[in-house]
C-alpha cells in the first residue's frame, strides 16, 4: 500500500503580520497623494491583498531627533476613493488592521475661515475635531449632537513647537507674494461641502475659535477611537478656499495646488525633525516560527479520511482574534442594518469558533 505524504493536507500557519508602521498618511483626493509622494522618495506602491481592497504606498522618512540622533520612520500612504466620512473611516480601518501604525495623520486640503484670520494658502494644524454631522430633528430645525475628537498631545505639542523653513521648493507656484501662517484650533468635519457663509456663521456661533471645515475627519477619527490598538491621531491642512460662496471661482482654485503641496511639505518638515521616538524593531520570521514550534498543537479533521492536518493552538487563536478584531472595527463604523446584520453573525461565529479553542473573547 502506497503511503500517503500528509504533507499535501497540511495547514500552514500563517504567515508573520505586517511590521508595525510608524506613521499611517491619509490623503484622500488624488491632487493631495500626488503631492505627498512627490516628498516622499524612493517609495513603492505595495501589491494588492486577497484580505484587502485598498491602494497602498510605503516609504522611509529619514529623521533627525532633538539630540541630533539620526532615526528613519516606515510610512505608508493611504489614498481614498471618495470623500466624506464613510470612505473615510472604512478605508482607515482596513489600514490600521493591516499595518498597526503607532500614529494617523490625516493630510490634504481645508476650507479656512477667513473671519478668524485664516487665509489662502495657510497651515492649519487641529487641536480637535468637532463632528457636527449627528443631529436631532426637531419641530423647531434640527439639533446638531456633537461629536469631539481630541488629536494626539504629542503631535500637536510637536507641532507647537515646530520651526519649519521657507518652504519655497513647493512644485505649485504660491499666487500670491507671501508666506504661509499656520493655525492651531479647532476643525469642523461632516458630509458637507461647505460652500456658503450660513452654515460657517453658525458653525462659528458654537465655536468661535473655528479655524476650518472638511470632510474626512470625522471618519478617520472614529476609526482611529474605535480601533482595539488605538493609535494617535492627528490632522494638517492647507487652506484652498474660504468656505463661502466664492469657493468655486477660478481665482479661489487658482490657490488649490498650493494647497496640496504646503500641507505635504509641512507633515514631511515636522517628521524629518523627529517628533516621536524611535519605535520597536519589527518581528522578524524567526521569533514567528520559534512562537509557532512551541505552540500546542491542535488536530483538524480533513476530508475522506485522510491524515489530520496540525495547526498551532496558539496561531489559530490568534487568526481567529485578528478576524474578530477587524469585524468589530468595521461593524463601528457602518450605517446600514444589513451590513450591521451581517456582521453581527460574522462575530458571533468568531466568538463561538474561539470558545471551542478554549479562549472566553
């Protein structure tokens, strides 16, 4: 009788995750990605995943801490497909579950409000986010519920007290003589387009330190607070209009690009100086396959009677911690029952299936 290799029927553990990234860069609209990889040399766009739909670019940034000890951060760039809170949170959530980045920034382009001192071309860095999108219809108009998004006090002590250069190298011409003034305040962020003196005045009303509205941070951010790791968030913008009704004149657009490229050329600026401390080595495969050999194995049956497959306790537990992990986080941030519904069971079979592996989620 001829013997049977098992070694067909095996299961392989899984391979080592992905090193841990130092900085996550969300860059939601094309014009903004563009300019951050500009200023990011040698990057490479990374290969597509079976576990994952998004586009993804990772680069080094070499950096220079206070004391003059040179440190190369890993980055890995994030671009959306659309805009608004939904793109936003879903694509973030998906980055931070493969790449478990120590900190989110959140980069582009902002409507700036001119009657707090905020002009074209300027830097505004948030202090908060202030999600005003959730709101209470009443008989009397509805009632906005708002949600606040603190930032990550690192950076933005950082960032306080960060020095940048001219500047001038920015591949967009400024349209005007001068130089950029950066902000530190409050963002408002939702679904909206904000193109109108109305809604900013009443924005105002409530928080008369206003420096800007946009459109993605409110989904990043929840994504970052609803994320099992919770990495620090924090937000540049480049001021492209004044949120009013001249948003879409051709002498407003004409300030677009610039935008773009200040808003990259500041993040890049404050990395370079150094604002984090250098993170952890990253696992190597070796200390994974040593974890693996000294794991207990388990039997799993395979079809017809053929010889059992192994797989190791502890690395089945862990696959299927990593998949509940990830339902959850999307589960935080979809709107609609059916998803809602979906995921629901998709949990509960996750946590039935680690039950029967001996571990209580």
């Amino acid at each position: 009788m001829t013997p049977v290799d098992s070694s067909e029927h095996r299961i392989t553990a899984a391979p080592p995750p992905e090193s841990p990234t130092d900085f996550l860069l969300v860059a939601p609209l094309s014009e903004e990605r563009d300019a951050l990889l500009a200023r990011l040399p040698g990057h490479r766009k990374l290969p597509p995943s079976e576990d994952d739909i998004r586009v993804y670019y990772a680069a080094q940034i070499p950096a220079q801490l206070a004391d003059g000890r040179p440190v190369t951060y890993t980055a890995v760039v994030l671009p959306l497909a659309g805009m608004g809170h939904t793109q936003a949170a879903g694509a973030t959530a998906d980055a931070i579950r493969r790449f478990h980045p120590r900190y989110v920034l959140l980069i582009g382009i902002v409507g700036g409000m001119a009657k707090n001192a905020v002009a074209l071309g300027d830097v505004l860095l948030s202090d908060q986010v202030v999600d005003y999108e959730l709101a209470k219809v009443t008989p009397d108009g509805p009632s906005i519920r708002w949600q606040v998004h603190q930032v990550d006090q690192r950076l933005l002590i950082a960032a306080q007290n960060h020095t940048v250069g001219d500047l001038a190298d920015t591949a967009a011409t400024r349209p005007e003589p001068g130089r950029p003034r950066v902000h530190i305040g409050p963002v408002c962020t939702g679904n909206k387009v904000v193109a109108d003196d109305v809604l900013a005045d009443q924005l105002r009303e409530v928080w008369v330190k206003l420096i800007g509205v946009e459109m993605e941070a409110g989904g990043v951010a929840n994504a970052v607070a609803q994320s099992a790791r919770r990495p620090g968030f924090f937000m540049i913008r480049g001021v492209s209009d004044l949120a009013d009704a001249d948003k879409d004149s051709n002498e407003v657009k004409s300030w677009r690009p610039y935008a773009c490229e200040i808003a990259a050329a500041w993040t890049i600026d404050l990395l370079k100086n150094g604002p984090i401390p250098a993170g952890a080595p990253p696992p190597v495969a070796d200390d994974h396959r040593q974890a693996i050999s000294l794991a207990k194995d388990v039997a799993v049956r395979t079809p017809a009677g053929r010889p059992e497959a192994v797989v190791p306790h502890s690395t089945a537990i862990a696959r299927w911690r990593e998949r509940l992990d990830f339902l959850m986080e999307r589960e935080a941030v979809v709107s609609s029952p059916g998803q809602q519904f979906e995921l629901r069971h998709q949990i509960d079979e996750c946590r039935a299936k680690l039950r029967e592996l001996g571990f209580d989620p």
